[in-house]
C-alpha cells in the first residue's frame, strides 16, 4: 500500500516537473533511449517471475558502462526479471529523476551505479520507505542505510595493482630518478580515493626517498583528482602540467586512474610533441577496447582488467537474496563503510593487463576477440 501511495505521488510530482520544463536533456535522452524492457512479460519459467528489476547507470560515455548495463540486463532476464535499464550520462540530477521514476514505476528492486552517491540519499530514503531495496553497483551509496548489499571490485587493490605496476616497470631508482604526475578520479566516487590510498602506499616510498619526482607537487588528491572522470578535464590539465613543469625535462610517467584520463593525457603529450622517443609509461583502468588496442601498439602501457560479467553475476545474486530470500556471496563485511553503515560485499578481483599478458587474460578470458582488436 504504502509503495502504491508513494509511485502515485512521485508520478504526480515527476508531472509538475516536466510541466515545468526542468527535464534535463540527458534525463530526456537517456530515457528515451533506455533499454526497458519486457523479456519476463514474455512468460520466462525462471526464478524472478517478473519482478522489476531498475538499474541505473551512470554514463554511456564510457565503454564499460554499456557493458555493465548490457551484461545486467541480460543475466537479470535471464534469471526471469523484467529489466528497467536506465543511463543518466552523468548528469547527477537527471539519475536523481530516473531513479523516482523508477520507484514510480513500480520497481521491486533498484540496482544503482551513482554518479554522485551523496546527491541520491533522500531518493535512497524514498524507496526504503516504500519497502524498496537498493543495492550498490560497482560504487559504493554513501551515507544511507538503505543499502543491502555492495557489489564490486577491490577498489584499493585497482590502485595497487597500478602502483605495483609502476614501481616494478619504470625503473626509477634514486640514482636514476623518473618524473611521474598523478591524474586520479571522480571526488564524488568512492572508488576514486580506494584507488588513490592503494595507490599511494606503493609510491610513496619512491616519492620519499627522490626515486620519483613528481615537479608539479600535486600529489595530494585534493590537486590530482578529476570530476566526473572527465576526459577533455585531465587533457587540460596534463596541457597545463606540460607547459609549466616539464619545458626542460621530460614526462616520465603518467599515473592515470582509468583509461578515458589516458586518452587525454595521449591527447596532451602529442599536442606537447612527444614522440615514441620520449613517450612516458601510462597506465589506466578498465581495459576499454580503445585502451587495449593501445596497449598492443604501446601507446598506453597497461590497464586494469575488470570482468564486467562477473561483476555483473555476483550483482544478480544480490538481487535474488533481497527478492527472494537466497544468500549471497559475501567477501568483504568490513572496508565498505559508507558513514551509516558497514555494507556487505563481493569483491571480484581486478587483473593487471599489458602487452605480455592481453592476450592470455583478455583474448582467453573472452573479453573481446583477436579480431575486434585487430580493427
Ligand atoms: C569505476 C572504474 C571506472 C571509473 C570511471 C569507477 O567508479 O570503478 O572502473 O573506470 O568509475 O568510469
């Protein structure tokens, strides 16, 4: 009763909304282009019995979002749900909008990769309220206890892994030191500081005793990080970075957090002129098509690989223990505290990919084929 009342009044109030011309742009186009779809209605015998599951994403800008809302919808349906797949191309105002009509439109279950978790709290409250539960994709939904389960990667260990990376390959040492600059993550994403700690605590050692160099002094992330995990963002600051730092002395690495800052800082280095000669080690994360495709003609040296499938697997079984009362895997009850609570969760385990091992891990892991990396 009380979930009806609510979908009533939240369509009420979505109506004087858009009456009011306060729709955003991306909140039109991404629901008109939205993947809502059926499959249960068309009589599936398996477990969810047309349960509505909502998923909403963040962006379509970044290749492994599509995957995640393709590999979701496709597994929920299969498992019998109907599938309310919605991108909101990061535009923290327009998810806010999607995620009411989601629990206007009746979701029984809301799967929620945020753009900016701290703005979804009273729309997180809502759908408590209305005996609607939430679990947390790939990002952690801070500051509510209206959250069951968290399903993602090991968010610090991704920084690990990349700083691992870049002490084992860059050969820095105090007698032979290597410039390096930092180009971190969203503020607003949690992900973003894990990674950045891991990180750290691989680097610092070599910050410390002169083995890396980092001549912009901004390795504090309050100076490092990059809203929305912009692209053109970074671009602009490694242009700035290059021109006021590195007139004399080359760019040895650039420790990028995700692929799409990669590009950005490739985009900065050429405009800057720098050549297979003098190209630094980049790294990223989330071994986009483009990124791996880089890394076999060396233009970025590695990424981290992250099974959007398995991410996406272990999702479902989340959905199917608060809808159905099943279990779910556990593997972390203690690093995701999100300032109310603990929230239990599965850590799937992010790989290191470089050229010596793409091929192993990415080809045999049937990510993408032989082919779709040789266009
Ligand atoms: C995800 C990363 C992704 C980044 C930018 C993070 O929250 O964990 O895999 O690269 O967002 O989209």
């Amino acid at each position: 009763m009380k979930k009806k009342l609510l979908a009533v009044m939240l369509t009420a109030a979505m109506a004087v909304t858009t009456l009011a011309g306060c729709g955003s742009g991306a909140a039109e186009s991404a629901s008109s282009d939205s993947s809502s779809t059926a499959a249960a209605d068309s009589g599936s015998s398996s477990s969810g019995g047309g349960k509505r599951v909502a998923v909403a994403m963040p962006t379509q800008s970044s290749e492994r979002w599509i995957n995640d809302g393709a590999n979701m919808k496709t597994q929920l349906e299969e498992k019998g749900y109907t599938v309310d797949l919605q991108y909101a191309e990061d535009d923290v105002q327009a998810q806010v909008s999607q995620i009411e009509n989601m629990i206007a439109a009746g979701a029984d279950c809301l799967v929620i990769a945020s753009i900016d978790s701290d703005a979804l709290v009273n729309v997180e409250a809502q759908a408590k309220e209305a005996g609607i539960p939430i679990i947390a994709y790939d990002r952690l939904l801070m500051n509510t206890d209206a959250v069951s389960y968290y399903a993602t990667f090991d968010n610090k260990g991704v920084g690990t892994k990349i700083g691992e990376y870049i002490v084992q390959h860059c050969g820095a040492t105090k007698d032979d030191p290597k410039t390096i600059e930092l180009f971190m993550g969203s503020p607003d994403d949690n992900n973003a500081h894990m990674l950045y700690a891991g990180l750290m605590e691989q680097i610092q050692p070599l910050l410390d005793d002169g083995s890396l160099i980092c001549k912009s002094g901004q390795t504090d992330f309050e100076s490092n990080n990059t809203l929305r995990w912009d692209q053109q963002t970074a671009m602009k600051r490694c242009e700035d970075i290059l021109t006021r730092y590195y007139a004399d002395e080359d760019l040895d690495i650039c420790a990028c957090a995700y692929d799409g800052l990669s590009y950005g800082c490739m985009s900065a280095l050429e405009g800057a002129g720098y050549t297979e000669a003098n190209w630094p080690l980049i790294t990223g994360q989330d071994a986009e098509l483009m990124a791996t495709k880089h890394i076999i003609s060396g233009k970025q040296t590695m990424s981290i690989y992250k099974d959007t499938r398995l991410l996406a697997s272990k999702c479902v079984t989340m959905v199917q223990a608060v809808l159905e009362g099943a279990t779910p895997e556990i593997n972390d009850t203690e690093q995701y505290d999100n300032g109310k609570i603990v929230v239990p969760s599965y850590l799937c385990e992010p790989v290191a990919v470089d050229k010596d091992n793409y091929k192993e891990v990415i080809i045999g892991g049937g990510y993408y084929t032989e082919e779709q990396l040789a266009n």
